[in-house]
C-alpha cells in the first residue's frame, strides 16, 4: 500500500467547457467595445467648441459660424452660436443661445445694419410653455413686441441644421418634424432625409446626405463622414438662396464644460 493519492484523472468535458466559457465572454467583451465604438462615430460624439465654418452665398453675400462653447446663460449651462452675414450692404450679426442636450433655442439676439437699417432683435424661447417672445427695437427703440404660442417646442433653423450632425443611425427615409419661427409667424415643416449623394462646393467634393423639406422650403447637406460638416443649405423663398462651405476649422484640444 501507498500514502500517495491517486492522480486525479482530467476532465476533458469540464475542461472544454470552461474554455468556450472563457472564449463566449471574450467574444461578448469584443462585441461591447466595438458596438460602443461604431455607436460613438454614428452619433458624431464631437466636442465643437472653437469650431467656424466660412460659407459662401450665392446669388452675393458670405457667412462664417463660430461655435463659442458653454457659457452661463440665466443660471443654466448654454451653448453659444455666432453667425455674421453679409448681403450686398447688409449685415446681419446673430447669437443664439441653445440647450446644449437638445438644441432647443433660450435666446436669439439679432442686429441688423444697412444704409437705412439699424435693427436690433430678440427672441426669447419657453420651451415649457411652448412660447416665443419677439422684440424689435429700432436703435435703442422698442417698436414691436409679440408673443406667439405653440403646442409643442419651438426650434431655430440654424440649430436644426447642426442637430442633424448627431443623430445616429441616418438611413434614407429618417425625418422628424419641427416647427421653426418664420419672422412673425410659426412655421411647420416635415424634414426628411431624401438620398446619399457626392455634391461639390468650394471646398471641395463630399458624400453628403441631403435632407429635404415639406412644404419645400429648405434643401440641406450633410457631410457623411465625421465630423459631418453642413455643406450646402438652400433657402426657397421668392428668390432662392445658396450657402456653400468654402472653409472649415477645429481648433482640436478647446474643451467645454459639457
């Protein structure tokens, strides 16, 4: 007889399972970051602060977006747009101030100079009680005041426009409907994404998804790739106007504090 145990004789079933358990949680591991990854660059997770865009418009006029960042806005984080237009003698100066979650507009402040204009405009969102309040001041003049009610949230094109940039998953078909202040009216429109198509603007040559209006108002481009740069917007009124990038830049490294 012997003290010595026996030795113990392996378990080739034991043994195959744990390894397909060890490779399934592996796979599964794998599968989570990728997933997150390709999520991360559907939905452009972009810090745009410092980012400006020039435009030029066609049939006369230019435009340069400035994406100034988080600033406090009555006691709430905002994110701060600039646009500054110029058309034929007119210039048109613009800050708007919007919910950095949905880009919901708070505030738009508007001056307009001209050979014979010099208007200052504010408009004031309450997307609780789904109204906008207008003001037009002529110098330092109040000569209009409005308030104007909707039954649901009130949106700015301009911010519409950068909203399209992160909405993940864009597949020909997506749309959503919005309502946009229209001077002193409310307008409804159904936005619709209509194809994926190479434009050219003076920047160059893009694959660009295009978005359509109805009521067939606006026509927009976006640039498919990150960080999907709006190319080319155009506006039908009585006589249509094109914008079309021409310069793009990001500062890389500015940080917010969203």
């Amino acid at each position: 007889m012997t003290d010595k145990c026996p030795p113990v004789k392996e378990n080739k079933f034991l043994n195959n399972m744990k390894i397909n358990k060890i490779l399934i949680v592996s796979a599964i591991v794998i599968i989570i970051f990728i997933s997150n990854n390709l999520l991360a660059g559907e939905t452009n997770i972009y810090n745009y602060t410092a980012e400006s865009i020039q435009y030029l418009m066609k049939p006369s006029g230019e435009s340069e977006y400035n994406n100034l960042g988080m600033v406090d806005f009555k006691g709430l984080k905002a994110n701060l747009i600039t646009l500054k237009t110029k058309v034929l003698f007119v210039e048109i100066t613009e800050k708007i101030y919007s919910n950095p979650e949905n880009l919901l507009p708070y505030k738009t402040e508007r001056i307009t100079k001209g050979l014979w204009i010099n208007e200052y405009r504010t408009e004031e969102y309450d997307q609780e009680k789904f109204t906008v309040t207008i003001k037009k001041f002529e110098g330092k003049k109040l000569v209009k005041e409005k308030i104007i009610q909707s039954d649901c949230p009130i949106q700015n094109i301009n911010l519409i426009i950068f909203y399209l940039r992160e909405q993940p998953n864009l597949k020909i078909g997506w749309h959503f409907t919005a309502k946009v202040l229209d001077e002193l009216k409310l307008f409804k429109f159904d936005l619709k994404l209509a194809s994926i198509e190479e434009i050219a603007v003076p920047a160059g040559r893009f694959l660009a998804y295009h978005f359509i209006s109805m009521p067939a108002k606006y026509e927009i481009w976006i640039d498919k790739s990150n960080p999907r740069i709006p190319l080319k917007i155009i506006l039908k009124n009585i006589l249509d106007c094109s914008i079309l990038m021409k310069k793009y830049n990001l500062k890389l490294g500015v940080q917010d504090e969203r």
